[in-house]
C-alpha cells in the first residue's frame, strides 16, 4: 500500500478513535474497516495477523465494555430502566443542543427516571453518578482497546 494510502487508514482510525468518545460515529466499526482494507490491500501474512491481532482487541472491549460497568450498576442498584431514559434523553439532547446536549441529557435523563422511584433528590442523584461514571468507564474500555488495535496496526506500518 502506497504511504498515501496508509495515511487515509490512519485517519479512519483518528476519526474512529474521535468516534468512541464523542459517540457520532460508529468508531470501533470504523477502525476495524480501516484496518480490514489495509490489510486487504497490503495483502501479506503480517497484515491479515495485525487484522486478526485488532479484531480480537475490538471484541473483547466490546465485551468488557458491557459486562464491567453493567455489573457496577446492578451492584448500586441502578435499573436498565434509568440507563435506557437516560440514553433516549441524550439522544434528543444531542439534536436540541448538537454534542453538548448528549452530555447533559444523559444525566438529566437518569435523575429524572430515578427520581420517582428513589424518592428523594438525593438518591437520584447518587444513582445518576453511578451511572455517569459506568458510562464514562465504558468509553474508556472501549477506547484502551481502540488505541491497543491502532497502535498495532501503526507498528505494522512503521516495521
């Protein structure tokens, strides 16, 4: 593959990575499509082993991203119902107030959904950080994985 070529892989991979955090753009997908058409193009036993190496990488952040800060929140007690309420709040953040709105409508969404069932605003609050912070673990899974798969594919790239 020409270096201009490898230059357009790794900004899928930056755009991708950019993806993970500010969640626009179906990032991990992103990366392993990059890194999947490089290795198709390159054509070479190490390209398709770093593929492999990346996608094995991608899948299991996936799945820990999941399983970790899922277990976190049963532990504080916090429903998928909330998680849900959250998600759907931050969604239509997003659109109300482009990327910012996201941010804010996730919490606002979780307290809102905690609030009748926990009763008091202060209980709803603790099970809005909880969930805050397992979201935020969750991003941050999935990126550790994100940048272990590019930082393999860029070492290919460079040996």
């Amino acid at each position: 593959m020409s270096a201009g070529g490898e230059l357009l892989v790794g900004l899928a991979i930056v755009v991708g990575l950019i993806g993970i955090v500010v969640p626009v753009l179906p990032g991990v997908l992103l990366i392993l499509a990059a890194i999947g058409v490089w290795a198709f193009v390159t054509a070479t036993t190490t390209a398709w082993t770093v593929f492999g190496v990346a996608a094995a990488l991608l899948v299991m952040s996936g799945v820990v991203k999941y399983l970790w800060p899922g277990r976190r929140l049963r532990s504080a007690g916090v429903p998928t119902r909330s998680i849900v309420v959250g998600g759907v709040v931050g969604i239509v953040g997003f659109f109300v107030v482009p990327v910012v709105g996201l941010f804010l409508g996730f919490p606002l969404g979780v307290f809102l959904a905690e609030l009748p069932r926990s009763r008091t605003a202060g209980s709803a609050w603790r099970s809005t950080v909880h969930a805050t912070k397992a979201v935020g673990l969750s991003i941050l899974v999935e990126l550790f994985g994100a940048l272990l798969a590019a930082g393999i594919w860029l070492l290919a790239v460079l040996l």
